[in-house]
C-alpha cells in the first residue's frame, strides 16, 4: 500500500469510520444510509454489525487502488471459493453488475476459478449467476435422466 492514503487513513480510524461503513453497506443491501443498523441487525446481530460496520469504514472499502468493479470480484471470488450462495451472493453479484460486470465476465471468472477452487464450487455460483441473466429460462426444466421422460406441467392460467 502507498505511504499516503495509510497517513490519511490511520488517522481517521475512529473518525467517521462507521460512517463510511455505514456508506459501504448501503450500497452492497441497496438500502438508505439510515437504514442500514437497523437492516443489518435484523440480519445478524447488532454486536456483530457493529463490528462489520466498523470494519468496513477502513481502508480496505476506500483505497484508491482498488476500484468498485476490483472490489466486486474479490469479494464474489471469496464466495464463491466458500462455497456461500443464496442471498449472500445474489447481493454481491447485483453490486458487481452495478460496478460493471456483465454476465459474460461473470461466467469467465467461474469459468477461470472452477480450475483453481475446483467445479463444484464453481458450478454453485455459476448456477446462481445463470438464473439471474437476463436470458434465464422463468423456470428451470428438471433434471431428465436417460430412463424417465419429462412432460413439462403447463403454467397456471390467470383467473
């Protein structure tokens, strides 16, 4: 790290520091500033959102070195690596898309990591990313092995 943004940053360890994590996760919940102890507590803890709130006004979350878009595929590459999906991930993949990853990215980094965290992993967070495109079918088709035979259920009829 360069010598300038840690004097800057040291400094403000207590200053503002929740504040800027309070920032931080506004962004990655996609909710108002004010809202976000309350959000966050509900999710976790108020003991452990605090901590995280604190952790993540320091520099790592503003360093200039690191843009959004560096960020986003850290942290989706972190996830992914520990194998966490659902909502967890969903909030990271909408946040990276925001910072300018598209689905074809998306699919080169699962594609690049399934060789280094292996394809399970991979293919977990590939499947999350797929069903969120654009172009994901409204319903996945059931697996269909060579002994059964798959007649799809017509979808419900508004009344």
């Amino acid at each position: 790290m360069t010598g300038t943004h840690d004097q800057k940053t040291s400094g403000q360890e207590g200053n503002g520091r929740r504040e800027r994590g309070i920032a931080a996760y506004s962004r990655i919940f996609g909710v108002p500033e004010q809202e976000v102890p309350v959000v966050f507590a509900a999710r976790v803890g108020s003991g452990f959102a605090e901590e995280a709130l604190q952790a993540a006004g320091g520099a790592a979350w503003s360093h200039p070195a690191l843009t959004g878009r560096d960020r986003s595929v850290a942290i989706i590459t972190a996830l992914a690596t520990q194998g966490v999906s659902g909502d967890r991930l969903l909030t990271h993949l909408r946040l990276g898309r925001e910072h300018g990853l598209g689905d074809d990215a998306l699919t080169a980094l699962m594609t690049l990591l399934a060789g280094y965290i292996g394809y399970p992993r991979a293919s977990q967070a590939m499947e999350t990313i797929h069903a969120t495109t654009a172009d994901a079918p409204a319903r996945p088709a059931p697996p269909v092995s060579p002994t059964t035979t798959y007649t799809p259920v017509p979808e419900p009829e508004d009344t």
